[in-house]
C-alpha cells in the first residue's frame, strides 16, 4: 500500500516486468550459490507483490482528490461534530478505550483534528508520513496502548465520516487511508513493545531486571538504551525518566553501570548511555534530580581488597570532563545550575571539579582578575594614599597619572563591557521584569549590578573631578585639585570616591573562590545577611515608636527635643554610644527615664539577643552545606572562565590524563 502511494507521485511510466529483470539479475550477482529454487522462490514473491500494485495503480490520485473534496466542503461546525463524534463512537464500540484518552478537551479535539490531517498527508507525502507514523507508533509503545483498540477506533471514524457525506468515494478514501494508518502503528507497536518497555509501562524494577536477565552480555545495554524499528528509535531508558518510572529508570542506570567480566572481557554500559544520551546529566538534573547520585556512583569502583589499610579506587570521569567533540563537557554547568549543595559534594563530582579549576582555570581566572587587582591598587593610591599627602608637583603628577589610568582603563573597560552585555541582552530577548521596569539579565547578578554601580561612581568622579575644575583657577600649581572653582563639589566628589572605592572591594570577594573554606565563610555572611536586616528593620519601627512617644511628653530635656534628635539619641543608647552624663540627666524627668528604661528592656535586652539566636541558628543551617554553597560558587566560576581557556591548552590537558588508556583493577587485571 505504501508502495503504491510512493509510485502514484512518480510522473513518468513503471514498468514492472523490466524492474523484475533487473531485480533477478541483481540477485544472481550478490548470490554465488544462486540455484532454480532462489529463482522461483523470487519470481513467486514478484508476482504476489506486481499484482497487488497493478491492482492498486491509478487509486490513490483518485482517492486523494476525492478526500481533499470532502475536506474543502467541511466547515468549522462539521469539523466540531468529528471532533466530539468520534470519541462517542469509539467508546460504545470499546469502553476500554475511555483509560487511554483522560486528557483535556482541547487536547481530544487536536488529536481529532490531527488524525483528520493525516488521513490527506498519507496520500500527498507519503514517505514522510511513514516516518512521522513510526515515531508516533513508538511513543504509543510507551504508552501501553494495546493494539486491539484500532479496529473500533477507525471503524468509528468511519462512521462519523459517513454521516457527514454520501460520496463513496470520499468515504473509501478516508477509510483506505486510515486503515492503512491504523496497520502501520499496529505492526509498529508489535515490534517496539519489547520486554523492557513493557516493564517500564508498569514501573517495575522487579521486571525490568528479569526482563534484562535474559540478554546477552554484548547486547545487554542496547536492550536499554535503544529500541529500533524501521529508522525511528526509542530509548527506554529515556522514556523511563519522561514518563516518571523512577524505579525501572534506577535500575536501568545502576545495570548499565554495574561492571561483569566474562573471561578475559569486561562488559560495562558507561560508554554507550553517554555516546546514546551525551545530555544525560541534564535531563535527571532537570527530570529525576533524585537519580543523580546514582549515577555519579556508578561511574565509581571500589576493590574489596584492601592493601596497607587502604582501597584502591577508579574514577571513570571521561565523559564528565570531555564531550563527543573533545571539547569541555557541560557537566559541571549542568550540576551548579541543579543548586543541589549535596550533590556538588559528590566524590565524583569534586575531582572533576576540582581537576579542571587547579589544572586549567585556575591560571585563566588569576588572569583575568590580575588587571582588576591592579586597577584596585592605583585606585587606592590615587585616592587614599596620595589625596592626603604632602602637596607637591611630583606628588598632583603622580595622583592626576593615576585618575587618569583610571577614568580610562578601568571605567572604560567597564562601560564597553556593559554596553556588550546589554546589546546582548536586549538582541536575544533575555531581559527580566522587575516591578514594571525590564533590565538585562545580567545584572540579576550581584557582580553584574555591582560592576555597572561602581562604573556609575567612576563617571561621577569623572565629572566632578576636582583636577579638571582647577585647570583655569591652578594659581600656578598643576595639576591642584584645591581651587576656589571646586570647593563645592570636594566633599561630593570624595563621597562618590569612597562609594566607588567599597564597590572594588565587594567586587574583589570574587577571589575567596581560591580557597573552599574562605568561599563557604564568605557565602555564609551573605546568608545571615537577611537576620541582620530583618533585626535593623525592627530596630528602626522601635526606634521611631519611641522617638515620637518621647516628643510627646511634657520635657525640656534638649537630647530629646524633637524627633529626629530623639530618633539619634536612641540609635545612641542601643549601639552603646551615649554617655553616663545624659543618664544621670535623665533622673530630671521621670517619665522619660520611665520610657527610655522601656526601650533599653526591649532593644538592648530583648531584640539584640534575638537577633543573636537567629544568627545562630541561620548559622548552624547553613553551616552543614557550606561546603556545597562554596563548591557551587567555585563550578560556577569554572563554567565562566573555560570558554576563555584557550583549545590548544585545553588538549594538551586532554591528552595528559590519557583517558582512553584501560585503569587497572588490581595487579595483573588489565581493568576497564
């Protein structure tokens, strides 16, 4: 049938019995023991197969004209009666059917209307319906639907169809076409639904091992990982973690990554899975973060021989770190971006990790934040060393060469950055709502928004530099930042300095990622940030509650006057700051000291030992997976840096952990 729809797209003659000659002949070529019985056995088959196609030739141009008739005249209120029809006719002629179609009424009516636009397909393109119709069929192997529910189901669509026209010759083409459908996914399903699928369906670990347990070693991961039939492919194990059967995905990853000799050979499924699936690693970290840890354990083996106290253990880290095309794997972005702190903690984990950050990124890292040290370093000469010593030419020289490094190399560099990443952005459509205002996801980062503040503070300190102010009023001295033209803007300018200068350092936190532990006590002050600003915002509430209630009282004391002066003198009580002398003052008016005594209870007393419970306790939470917090920090950064490492660098790195080479299990075992 699939032939003859092939061969009515053809425009020019077929002739039949010249292609038979030419097949026999083929035949005799390829068979050096070609004998009478291949020639009948031949011709017979020719025979069957040329009589069905001639009787089918001319058919299908007919059919589809036919079809594609009756579809023109349907308008929306006839397709809305296939739509619900069908699934009513399908279901009194097999209730079973009802537990395979529990989908929204929306998604019914597109399959409805799909299945009316495959019925048309299958006679204009045929060959990529057979395609399309493959890989539908597999899915459905995956699904469990038993094959005996097609027949009542094209019967049904049959009969709705009949009820919206009296054209045999529509109806036939329909019920031709869909028939033929119906047998292609039948014959399908029949070859796809392996033992191993069908363990799957029920999400039994228990079947999936029996069903495994039967093939052989050298096929035994191919069970798992691929189902084929014609050229569309299935992986079961794939299917498994889409479909949530945890259980059978568990047990496929653990048989796949469970080594078994057979004399001199090893049989271990690691290399398959990851040359079937090289994205693994994603999808259980997007799918089935739960079955990480599995995985990472196979990739693990451990001798059960212990020598001097100790056990020797294999890494199979290969394709962690090196992908199809020998470049870096994406693995370690795939584990950050999961933010799992336990897993990050993985020993496997860890030394691919670790490996690549001290071998390769390292060096490119130190690198690239050198220049920004030494930026820091001509800031803090210029602006807090030389801005305060002894006036002299050699000494505004030094400080103008400085700002003006600065202003060029630092600011610029940072302002052309910027300019890239926001064009970036706003070109690929990644920018992120915040309140009604969109900003380039970039600066969701705190380095990012840290980076673009401190260049703002630059530019202001551009344009209030006191230098230039000075350069028509210098009364002779160049290079003077002290004229009566920038008295004004002296004091703004050195607040812009200082605000500028505290950005360096907070963008200087980013080299804790050296160390772990330095990383984890930095990751753990930003974490128990939140407890400080939530005590200082309840500080400030009492703090204003008690300012306005003190103003309110009949006093003349002058520390408390008003409420802004009450507002500071009480910050002053709870930092410790005022002195014994306003206390004794304060024995003058009672019901002042009565409300100060009130305020001292419940900030010095109450909220500041609050505040120090949380930070314990925050602490002690955060505490158990600082080590993961910091490990994620130091992946993250080892995935920003690698696309900087250059490729000639990064084989001979390849190259010197020669991973093809066999790891040995034990003297004398040649290992795997």
């Amino acid at each position: 049938d699939v032939l003859s729809l092939r061969m009515a797209k053809y425009k020019g003659n077929i002739n039949l019995p010249e292609y038979r000659a030419v097949m026999l002949a083929s035949l005799r070529s390829l068979c050096k023991d070609w004998g009478s019985q291949h020639e009948v056995s031949w011709s017979w088959l020719w025979e069957n197969v040329e009589r069905m196609l001639k009787a089918l030739m001319g058919k299908p141009a007919v059919q589809e004209k036919a079809l594609a008739a009756l579809y023109a005249s349907l308008d929306e209120a006839a397709l809305m009666v296939i739509r619900k029809e069908v699934y009513q006719k399908f279901f009194a002629l097999a209730p079973a059917g009802q537990d395979y179609f529990k989908q929204s009424t929306t998604r019914l009516y597109f399959i409805a209307d799909k299945l009316v636009a495959m019925t048309l397909d299958m006679y204009k393109e045929p060959k990529r319906m057979v395609e399309d119709i493959s890989a539908l069929g597999l899915r459905h192997v995956g699904y469990g639907i038993p094959t005996d529910l097609f027949g009542p189901f094209v019967t049904g669509c049959v009969q709705v169809v009949r009820m919206l026209t009296d054209d045999d010759a529509a109806e036939e083409a329909f019920r031709w076409s869909l028939n033929l459908i119906s047998r292609m996914l039948t014959r399908v399903i029949n070859e796809g639904s392996t033992i191993v699928m069908k363990a799957i369906n029920v999400n039994s670990a228990k079947m999936l091992k029996k069903a495994v347990g039967c093939a052989p070693r050298g096929k035994r991961a191919l069970w798992m990982l691929n189902v084929q039939v014609g050229t569309q492919s299935i992986s079961p194990l794939m299917w498994a973690i889409e479909t949530g059967s945890l259980e059978s995905a568990k047990a496929i990853i653990q048989d796949l990554l469970t080594i078994r000799a057979d004399r001199d050979r090893y049989y271990y499924g690691m290399d398959s899975m990851f040359e079937r699936h090289p994205d693994v690693i994603q999808r259980l970290c997007l799918d089935a973060p739960a079955l990480m840890p599995v995985l990472l354990d196979g990739l693990i083996w451990r001798s059960r021989v212990t020598e001097n106290g100790q056990r020797r253990v294999n890494y199979y880290i290969k394709h962690l770190m090196v992908d199809e095309h020998g470049d870096f794997n994406k693995t370690i972005e795939w584990i950050t971006d999961n933010q799992d702190p336990k897993l990050v903690c993985h020993p496997i984990a860890s030394i691919v990790t670790d490996m690549i950050w001290t071998r390769v990124a390292f060096r490119t890292f130190l690198y690239g934040k050198a220049w920004f040290v030494f930026t820091l370093f001509v800031f803090i000469g210029a602006q807090s060393i030389l801005g305060h010593a002894k006036s002299s030419p050699e000494v505004r020289i030094s400080m103008f060469c400085a700002r003006l490094f600065i202003y060029l190399f630092s600011m610029g560099q940072m302002l052309f950055a910027h300019t890239r990443n926001i064009l970036r952005d706003c070109r690929r459509g990644t920018l992120v709502k915040i309140w009604r205002c969109k900003i380039p996801e970039y600066l969701c980062q705190w380095q990012g928004f840290a980076s673009l503040l401190l260049a703002v503070f630059l530019m202001v300190m551009l344009c209030m530099e006191p230098v230039l102010h000075c350069m028509q009023d210098n009364e002779g001295r160049l290079f003077t930042g002290k004229c009566a033209s920038s008295k004004d803007i002296r004091y703004p300018y050195s607040i812009a300095s200082a605000a500028a200068m505290l950005m360096y350092f907070l963008l200087l936190s980013d080299l804790s990622v050296f160390s772990t532990r330095v990383s984890a006590f930095v990751l753990i002050c930003t974490r128990v940030v939140s407890e400080v600003a939530l005590f200082l915002f309840g500080l400030t509430f009492f703090v204003l509650a008690f300012a306005c209630a003190v103003s309110a009282l009949e006093q003349d004391n002058p520390d408390f006057s008003d409420i802004p002066n009450s507002a500071l003198q009480l910050y002053k009580i709870t930092l410790g700051m005022f002195s014994g002398s306003n206390f004794d003052i304060l024995t003058e008016y009672p019901a002042l000291m009565i409300a100060i005594f009130i305020y001292v209870v419940t900030t010095v007393i109450f909220m500041l030992n609050l505040l120090i419970a949380q930070l314990n306790c925050s602490y002690q939470a955060t505490y158990q997976d600082m080590l993961g917090f910091a490990r994620l920090n130091r992946g993250k950064i080892v995935t920003e840096t690698m696309p900087s490492v250059a490729k000639s660098r990064w084989d001979r790195f390849v190259r010197s952990l020669r991973l093809d080479e066999r790891v040995e299990f034990g003297e004398g075992d040649i290992g795997l």
